[in-house]
C-alpha cells in the first residue's frame, strides 16, 4: 500500500509474461486517468547493459532498486493513481532463470512488493505474441506467465486478471478501480 500519508496516490502495477500488453495498458490506463505511469525500467536497462543476453545479479538488483526509485520520484506528479509496468517480483523471477537464485536485497524487495502496490492486474497472455530481439520466444512467455501466476497465488498477492483487447482490458481496471 501506499505509505505516504500525505499522498493518497494508490499504486497500481501490472504484471505478466513478457508481450502481454502489460507497457501497453499501463500507458494506455494513465491517459485515462489523466495521471503519470512509469516504464519498465529493466526493459531499457537490458537493452543497454546485457552480455549474451544475461545480466549479473548486482544489475538486477539495480534494476529493482532503480524501478523503486522512480516510482517514488513520480508518484508526487501523479492524480489519484500510479501506473506501474511491473515490478520487483518480475525482476526477482528474472534472477532466479538467469542464476538460479537472485541476491537477498532483491528478495527482500520482490517479498516486499506485496505491499507496495494498492492493486496489482496481470496481463493474460491471450494476445499474439510480439517476438521482438529482446524476448525469448513464445515457449518461454508461457513458462513466465505460469511462474509469475503461481507466485501471486503462493504470496497471497491478489490481484485482478486483464484479458481481451486493450479496450476490455481498459474496462476491467476502470470497474476494479472505481469499485474500490
């Protein structure tokens, strides 16, 4: 939950596999809202600083810590709501492929994610898939969704499932949003 007292800005964060719209409806729920979102941060990070497609663990704790970092910077220009294409928990995932394990500082943060957000939507996988340089293919979309689907379900995370075309995923998170 958002702990600033003094700013009732509700985090909201988006999660799922690899090229499930997640940058997509995060951008596309700010403009509705009239409010401010933030990027994957790990995506661009990547692009710039991977060596055969890997990052070390010291980098994908950065990332986290960096992602956390512009939340924070963003949310005071936000109305009502932050948008965030995902989060700790997904870097962590990235950790534990890439190594087999992830740094404790990034577990920490990933465990933490629970309560940082106000609401957390995954991204179902039911759009075709983007096989762009950056991504790993299809096969491992698949194994992503269902690791980062588990997981929420195993933290007790609860969130909302956004499925369909941009403008029904939109609808869902305006009735979840609104109803709360």
């Amino acid at each position: 939950m958002n702990t600033l007292a003094s700013n009732p800005v509700k985090k909201v964060v988006f999660m799922g596999a690899p090229s499930t719209g997640k940058s997509t409806i995060c951008q596309a729920a700010a403009k509705y809202f009239n409010t401010k979102h933030v990027d994957e941060f790990g995506r661009t990070y990547w692009e710039q600083n991977q060596s055969n497609r890997r990052l070390s663990p010291e980098q994908l704790l950065y990332i986290a810590q960096e992602h956390i970092a512009i939340e924070e910077r963003t949310i005071v220009d936000a109305n009502s709501y932050l948008f965030v294409d995902t989060n700790a928990l997904t870097t962590w995932h990235f950790a534990l492929d890439y190594h087999d394990s992830a740094l404790p500082e990034l577990s920490r943060l990933a465990d933490e994610s629970k309560a940082r957000y106000d609401h957390v939507f995954l991204c179902a996988d039911d759009i075709p898939f983007e096989d762009t340089w950056e991504r790993s293919g299809d096969v491992k979309q698949k194994a992503f969704q269902d690791f980062i689907s588990n997981e929420l379900v195993k933290r007790k995370i609860k969130f909302t499932v956004l499925s369909g075309s941009v403008e029904e995923r939109l609808q869902t998170i305006i009735t979840t949003l609104e109803s709360n």
